[in-house]
C-alpha cells in the first residue's frame, strides 16, 4: 500500500470553517496510518501549536506534523498552502503572514500575490484550484517552480475524471488531498451549523451554501489510493512533498529581542564593561578579591546562558528611572547578584552577606533569571511608556 500524507488540513482555527480540533485531527490520522498532516489554517499558524504537541505526546505512530498555512488572497488568486522546508522558510512565512495582518482591517487579513515573493523561497507551495477551473497558474509557477503542486480534490461530481483531466494538463504535479474540514463524516451537523453563522443564515434558509456532501474528513491511505487510482502520481506526491519539509516546530527556541549595545561590542562584552564600570563605583577603594570572584563567575554563566542582552534591558530601565528621579528598587532572587549590585538594579552589597547566586540563577537549572523592579507608583505609568 502506498504511503500518503494529507497536507490541506483546516482546524478548529479556521474559524466558522474548520470542525475538528488539532488534536481530534491528529489521533484519527493516527489511526488511520497518514503519515503526514499539512495543518494549513486560512491565513493564520494558530493550528500548528497544539497539532505538534498532540503529536509528540502520541509518541510512535502519530503522523509527523509539516506547520503551515493557507493564504487567501484579497485579489483574483487562488488559495494557495504553503508548507516551510527548513526553519528560513517558516520565518518568512510568520512574516508575511504578520505583513497581512497589519494591512488588513482589525482582526483580518489582506495579502495580495504581489506580496510573495518575498516569501517563496524553501516554501513547498500547494495551489487549491477553483472548483469552475478557470485560473491562470503562470505566476506562481514563476514564483515556486518545482516546488509548486497542483491540488487534486474529488468533489464528488460526475466531472470529476475530466476535471483531474484538465488540471493535468497544466503540466504541475498533482498533489492528492481531501481538502479536509473534519476528522470525522460525523461533524458534518457541526460545520453546516458553522457555515450558517458565516453566512449569516439558518440551516432551513442555507440550501446551497452547505457542503453537498460530508467527505471532506480525514480517508485511510488505501482509500485514497482507490480514489485517485487513475492518477497515482497524485499519491505519490504527497510523500514527495512531505519528505521535502524538514521543518518542525522543536526547532524553535525563545530568541530575545536584540538589546542596543555600541558598535563593535558583543552584547556579553558591553554588559561585562558595564558590570566593572558599576562595580568601581561601589568599591571606589577598589574591588573585594571575592566580590571579584563572584562577579567573573556570574558573567560566565550569564554568557554560557545567553542571558547577556536580558540584563542590558534590565539595566536600561533602571537607568531611565534614575536620571528622571523616579524611585526604583530591585528585589527578590536578584538581591544574590553581584552583578545586579555593580550595574545599580539591587542595593544588596554582596560583602554585607553571603551570595547564593544558584537561588537567582544556575546553569543547571537553565531557567531564565526574574528581576523584579518596583518603581513609585504615581510615576510608573511614565517607565512603562
């Protein structure tokens, strides 16, 4: 039996649309055997999250789980799902979709195919056909070349074999998929209830605005083999095209936001800099050897860490209250700093008690460090700003 990967996949995030839950979607898949799930919510990530998560805790068998997402344009182009490749691609990805949201109105989003081709590149590029046939593909050819596929959809109408027909005549590969909205038939009373609420319509009133049918839902690989038997080319791109998207959300970790620092300087450097700086002024006869000690030993495990830019922020803000004579204080874990002493966040001397720097920070632990500032209160709002 041939392998097969459904990778047009709406949840729940698709609102008024998609009628399952990610985690619904990927146990039926994992029962089924798909190998692959493409989650492509209409222009948003949101689905992506919790299908990885209910992936990983499935443990062996679920099927891998390719993030993506489905672009609706505003003009005349056609749906199109892109699946990122490598961790590149997913960043253009969130970026475009980011540029849509902030031209589009509130809560919506406006992408127009002039906006990408910033975004093309190392996506694996899925165009959704209208159901009348009538669309001009050439750009996005341009655009993804070998990377693009052409969706082959049954919709379960006696043109279906000359529609699939004439998509091949394209020339681009067709990719099977069920289009999917559910895990299983039996949501079909859901998402006819959901297409009424976004139509604006009741179920008695609705006629052709529901779905004709309830198919739309997750299909065992052998079921889909035997509906696309006269063009198995269309299976077998499924798994071409999830082979090809190496991408994962484990690749992702928390990457602070850049911090200011001089030019030439390394935000580790300018924060040792400043930390020696600080630590003259408070020792103007000179720097105790063990606070000394202390303090290079902080620094390592704040680079080892890379927490380096963190503390930047944290001394920034504490430097604007000061020179504008707005009280502040640091308290808490970061009262066993010597470091947030010299840079002025804490006004613990370290040589009045014993440090224990592993209660505020450890490599061990490797928890990012919480340095709480209170500020008077009448004037906090202007720190804030």
């Amino acid at each position: 039996m041939p392998g097969y990967a459904e990778l047009v996949v709406a949840t729940a995030f698709s609102f008024l649309r998609g009628a399952s839950h990610a985690t619904e979607l990927v146990a039926r898949a994992a029962e089924l055997g798909i190998a692959a799930l493409g989650i492509a919510d209409r222009n948003t990530v949101a689905g992506v999250v919790r299908a990885h998560t209910a992936s990983r805790e499935l443990g062996p068998g679920a099927p891998r789980i390719l993030p993506g997402a489905r672009l609706v344009f505003a003009d005349a182009t056609p749906d199109l799902v892109l699946l990122p490749r490598d961790r590149a691609a997913w960043g253009r990805l969130t970026t475009l979709l980011t540029h849509g949201k902030a031209q589009g109105r509130k809560g919506g989003c406006t992408l127009f195919l002039s906006d990408l081709e910033a975004a093309a590149a190392g996506q694996a590029a899925i165009l959704i056909p209208p159901t009348d046939g009538n669309f001009d593909p050439r750009p996005l050819q341009k655009l993804f070349g070998h990377n693009l596929s052409l969706a082959a959809i049954r919709h379960w109408r006696d043109d279906d074999a000359s529609r699939l027909r004439h998509l091949a005549g394209f020339g681009i590969p067709l990719l099977a998929t069920g289009d999917i909205l559910m895990h299983t038939p039996e949501r079909r009373p859901l998402a006819d209830v959901l297409a009424c609420i976004r139509e604006s319509t009741t179920l008695e009133q609705a006629g052709s605005l529901l779905a004709a049918h309830a198919e739309r839902h997750l299909k065992p690989p052998a079921e889909m083999a035997r509906l696309f038997a006269a063009c198995p080319e269309a299976i077998a791109r499924t798994m071409a095209v999830a082979d090809s998207c190496r991408f994962s959300l484990d690749q992702l970790t928390y990457e602070y936001p850049d911090e200011p620092v001089p030019p030439g300087c390394t935000p580790d450097g300018h924060l040792a800099a400043l930390a020696w700086e600080g630590a003259a002024r408070r020792w103007p006869q000179g720097v105790p050897e063990n606070v000394r000690a202390t303090m290079q030993k902080e620094l390592a495990v704040i680079a080892e860490l890379g927490y380096a830019r963190y503390f930047l922020t944290v001394h920034d803000i504490a430097v604007f209250a000061r020179t504008r004579g707005i009280l502040c204080q640091g308290r808490g874990s970061a009262a066993n700093s010597a470091v947030c002493y010299a840079l002025g966040i804490t006004a613990v001397d370290p040589t009045k008690i014993e440090l224990l720097f592993e209660r505020f920070m450890s490599a061990e632990r490797r928890e990012p460090p919480d340095i709480d500032i209170d500020f008077e209160h009448e004037r906090r709002e202007e720190v804030i700003q």
